[in-house]
C-alpha cells in the first residue's frame, strides 16, 4: 500500500478529530473559556488534504 494512503488516512483521523473537538467547544459549558484553535479551518483542511492525498495516490498506482 503507497505511503500516500496511509498519509490519506492519517489526515482522516485529523479531521475525525478536528469534528470532535469542534463539538466540544460548541457544546461547552463555559462559553468564556475560549480556545485559540479554529478546528472547522482544521477539519477542512485535513478533508482537501484527503482528497489531494487519495487522488495523487490512485494517479501514481
């Protein structure tokens, strides 16, 4: 299996997280205990680097 599938779903496993951890925040119970990560820009980017990631990875099969 090309390193870039595992790279693919490594990234999955960053935006699963980035999902859950936005969760987290919307739901929190101090809404003044802010965080300084964006994790939608996270998941969103872990998805286009995902994307980029399978289709370089099915190109060079």
């Amino acid at each position: 299996m090309p390193a870039m599938f595992w790279a693919a779903g490594a990234s999955v496993l960053l935006a699963l997280a980035a999902a859950f951890a936005d969760r987290r925040r919307r739901l929190r119970v101090d809404p003044d205990r802010v965080g300084f990560v964006d994790w939608r820009t996270v998941q969103m980017a872990a998805l286009l680097a995902t994307i980029l990631l399978v289709s370089i990875g099915l190109h060079t099969q």
